[in-house]
C-alpha cells in the first residue's frame, strides 16, 4: 500500500506569522514521535511569508485520524485558528517516487 501524502495550505494574518511558526513546529516535531507518521514537513513561501504547507506523510490511510486525535494536534488546531488569514485546505496524494522505503 503506497504511502498517504497531504499537503495542507494555510495562509496566516501577517501579525501571526512567527507564533504560527513556533507551533506548527511543535506540533510537527511531536507528530514524528506518532508510529503512523514518516515525516512531517513544515514550508513557508520565500516569496509570501504568510503562506505556509504542510506536507504529512503517513504510512497508512488511517493514519491522519489517528494523528488528529493526539493533543499536540488538538493544541495546535486550536491554537492556530485564530491566526489563519483564511480556512486550512488539503489535497491527498499517493507516492510515487522515490519509492515507500525511501521514507
């Protein structure tokens, strides 16, 4: 089963930028300690700082439930609302290279 890719696109209000930051950090650095997670990464526009991706590579399907029922998760949902200039949006994907093991 290949693994399941989200890219998650968060643009946040200017004056939120680097608390944003600080915990999206935390969350992604807890979010690798999860079993169903085999990386976390955390992007930010050169070109617009106010807009950031998320790119979470699970090793299964179920693996984002299970993610967004941790408390760093819950913390960092709740923590990071108000900061958003508009709603979160995510799109799915499946891999395709490099292959599984190279995660």
């Amino acid at each position: 089963m290949p693994l399941h890719i989200v890219h998650v696109d968060v643009h946040v209000l200017p004056e939120h930028v680097e608390a944003f930051r600080a915990a999206t950090l935390l969350n992604a650095r807890e979010s690798l300690r999860e079993p169903g997670i085999a990386r976390f990464d955390v992007l930010q526009r050169a070109d617009e700082p106010t807009r950031f991706r998320l790119v979470e590579v699970y090793r299964t399907p179920e693996a984002p439930a299970a993610h967004k029922q941790t408390p760093h998760y819950l913390a960092w949902r709740d923590a990071v609302a108000p900061m958003m200039a508009a709603p979160r949006s995510s799109a799915v994907f499946a891999n395709v290279h490099p292959d599984d093991a190279g995660f």
